[in-house]
C-alpha cells in the first residue's frame, strides 16, 4: 500500500462514511483509502498544486451554504410574523 498515492478531498469528513468525493481535486476517481482532507498527508502533485484552487472551492460552496440557511431563517422568521 506504501505506492498509493494519496489524494485531496476538502470535503472529506474521517467520521462520516458518506462525506467523501468521488474523485479528487486532481480529477483521479477515489476509492478506499486513497483520499485525506489532511494537507499534510497527500502525496498527489496535482492535488497540492490544487490546494489554493481547492480552498477556493470550499469557501464558495461554505458560503452558498450559509446563504441558505439563512434565506431558511429569514423565511421562517417572515412566516411566524403573520
């Protein structure tokens, strides 16, 4: 197993089964064992010269998160005032 290359999955959680991606930040499919969302444990080139485009990503996709839960918020807290 030491040959593996380990790729980046900023979206990976250790404790979540179902969190992770299908394929890497470098584009190569995922399958057991081969993916971190640990910076210092990848061994992927492309996935470490992808880190700031992936972080990039992460942000985006927090941010569009957040966004919905408080258009939720906003749209309940309408809806309780009529």
């Amino acid at each position: 197993m030491s040959g593996l290359k380990i790729h980046y999955d900023p979206f990976a959680n250790p404790s979540d089964e179902e969190s992770w991606s299908e394929t890497g930040i470098c584009g190569i499919y995922l399958n057991d064992g081969n993916s971190t969302n640990d910076k210092d444990l990848v061994s992927c080139k492309l996935c470490i010269k992808k880190f700031e485009q992936a972080d990039a990503e992460v942000a985006i996709a927090r941010q569009q998160e957040l966004n919905d839960m408080q258009g939720f918020v906003d749209f309940m807290n309408e809806s309780s005032k009529k």
